[in-house]
C-alpha cells in the first residue's frame, strides 16, 4: 500500500537454520576454508550487497583490524569474572546480552 514503510533485517539469515547448522552458538570455525557457510548466497552481508553496499566497508574492515592489533600490541585483556558465559542480544545490532567488563593492563614494554 501507499506510504508503507518495509524494513528489512540484514542480520536475520545470520540465524537461519537453514544456512547455518546451530546458528545461536558461538562457533568461529564456520567461517573456516572447509566450511564456509557465510559463503553460500544471501547468508552474510554486513554491509549490505551490490550497488547499495556501504561504501566505506573497506574502511571499516582496515580500522578494525588496526585497532585490534594495537590493543593485543599494548594491553592484556582478563575478562572479569573470569567465569562469565556470554550470550548475544541480536538487535538491534549483535552485542553480549550482559555486561562484558575487562581488567585492562598496559604491558609495559611490548616487544
């Protein structure tokens, strides 16, 4: 109808059965070689697909990469408690479903 809103949900075929055996559990090796699941097609698009992709996707990727490297290069992480079990709140973006605290230390004098 006129003046319908229609929003789509990109993160929706993130939790499909369908692509993705157990698809609530943390599993990184899905994204491995051998497996590759967020290969198939429609499975994973963060940054939307064809002509309506985000244009600084390859940008994003680079900084978070760098911003990685630095904080492994300079600090030691400890996840606190130390028995915390994460769960993922899916909207509206992906995040831990409680609170994640770090104790955060600098390493003095990284190779």
């Amino acid at each position: 109808p006129a003046k319908t809103v229609l929003l789509i949900c990109q993160t929706a075929p993130h939790y499909s059965e369908d692509l993705y055996p157990n698809p609530l559990k943390f599993d990184i090796d899905r994204y491995l070689p051998d497996r590759a699941e967020h290969l198939q097609p429609g499975a994973y698009a963060p940054y939307g697909l064809g002509t309506h992709m985000c244009l600084g996707h390859r940008w994003v990727e680079l900084q978070m990469a760098v911003n990685v490297l630095l904080i492994a290069y300079h600090l030691e992480l400890e996840v606190v408690p130390g028995n915390y079990k994460m769960g993922i709140n899916p909207f509206p973006t992906l995040a831990p479903n409680k609170k994640l605290k770090f104790r955060v230390a600098q390493i003095p004098n990284p190779v």
